[in-house]
C-alpha cells in the first residue's frame, strides 16, 4: 500500500513540476528583463522547438517576475505542454514604461493612444528584441516555428515586434490593442495574423483593432478578426477559450 501511495505522489509532483514556469532574467547593455520560461513535457534537450514569445499587459508590469503570468497562465501550460509541444518565454516589462513606443493621454474617464511618433525603441523592446534574437540561436528553437501574441500593451508590443523583426514570425495573435497602421508594409506577408477585441471595450478602443486589420488586409496580408460583441477589455478571457487559436497558430510555418 505504501508503495502505491508513494508512486502516485510521485506522479502528481512530476505533473506539478511540468507545469511550473521557471524563472530567469536577461540582461544586455545594463538593461535586465526577467522573464518567464516553459518548457514542454518530455522536454529533449537533443530537439528543436517552436517558440512562442507572450507579452503581458499594462497590469502585469513590475520587477516580481510574476505578474506577467496573471493572464494566460492555464492557457500555455494547458496548450504547449503536451498537447502542442513549445518552448514559451513570458518575459516581464519594468513598470513605467511601455514595450511599445507609445503616446498615452487619459482626460477623465477617456484615455487615447498615439502611435508611430517615434521609430526609436523604448529600452524594454531594445531588450525584448536581443532577448528573442538569443533564444532563438539558441539552438534549442526551430526557426521556422517562431510566434509571438500578447494583450493589451502586449497587443501594442506584438504590433511593434513585427515591424522591428519581419522576418522572424510565422504567426501572431494581437488581443485588445493597436498598433502604427504605417508599419504595416515591413511585415505584410511575412506573418499570419489573427486579431482580436471586444466591442465595448472602455480602455483600448475597438477601432485600433479595426483599423489594422483594414490596413493588413489592404494590403494583402493574412490576416482574421474576431470582435467579441458587448465585451470590454478583458477580451482575453474569450480568447484564450478559442480553441482554433493554437492549432491556427501552429499551423503556420516561415
């Protein structure tokens, strides 16, 4: 009997222990970001993976390297565990800055956002942009495989990644954010696209969404849009119980 129950405790810290996160940090020219690194079960250090890289939003920003875990925390370990075996990095902005080079203005209860005012990077991307480019020489990642989706802020970020790294996505998700509409050319048909925002959405207007998805579809693009009807900004929650996203994702291959 004992045996049994030590076999079976054994299984369960297994299980937990494939489920947890790992934590890490990067840094280059004195600028450090913590992140956020799994694993897939049965990880084979001999393989290449995919790479999937998630951006957290506004919220989760800070120096705990946990918070930017609050969302979708359930849905990687639940997807690219084993079901669609990757490595994900979830790396973790500083507070007081953006991942995306963007004018924010609240007056009231409204709050609006200006892209595309500089080309200069904040030094949260610069890093971000290192952090990616060593993992995936790392030899641990394949290539062909590499995507990158966040929310919110990290929606803005997905946006300005791909315009800084056009040939390095093979897919990406965009949840509730905006983005630089003239950026668009760098990465057109480089990188599938699939987007996605709530209606009543009181933070991030819907209209951002709306309009990259005309000005990537314009322009030849491929790219989807999901708009969640009466939903404010927490449109993630929907998202990440969309059960075509994944394997849309990983379908695509640069």
């Amino acid at each position: 009997m004992k045996s049994k129950l030590l076999i079976v405790f054994l299984f369960l810290c297994s299980a937990l222990t494939y489920a947890q996160f790992e934590s890490a940090s990067y840094m280059i020219n004195g600028y450090t970001i913590p992140y956020q690194v799994m694993f897939p079960k049965d990880y084979d250090a001999t393989k290449q993976y995919p790479l999937l890289v998630f951006l957290h939003g506004a919220g989760e920003r800070g120096s705990d390297n946990e918070k930017q875990l609050t969302h979708g925390k359930d849905f990687m370990i639940d997807h690219f565990q084993a079901e669609y075996p990757a490595i994900v990095i979830a790396p973790q902005c500083p507070e007081e800055t953006y991942w995306s080079n963007v004018e924010k203005q609240t007056l009231g209860n409204k709050t609006t956002f200006t892209f595309g005012l500089s080309d200069k990077a904040t030094p949260s991307m610069e890093t971000l942009v290192y952090l990616i480019t060593n993992w995936i020489n790392s030899g641990k990642v394949d290539q062909s495989k590499v995507y990158v989706g966040g929310l919110s802020m990290g929606s803005m970020g997905t946006y300005e990644l791909l315009w800084r790294m056009p040939n390095t996505f093979a897919a990406a998700f965009a949840i509730c954010g905006g983005g630089d509409v003239s950026k668009v050319q760098y990465y057109t048909k480089n990188t599938a696209l699939w987007i996605f925002h709530g209606s009543a959405d009181s933070v991030v207007p819907v209209q951002f969404s709306q309009q990259m998805y005309e000005a990537l579809k314009s322009a030849g693009n491929e790219v989807k849009y999901t708009e969640y009807p009466d939903v404010n900004h927490g449109s993630w929650i929907n998202v990440f119980q969309n059960k075509e996203l994944v394997p849309w994702l990983l379908s695509h291959k640069k």
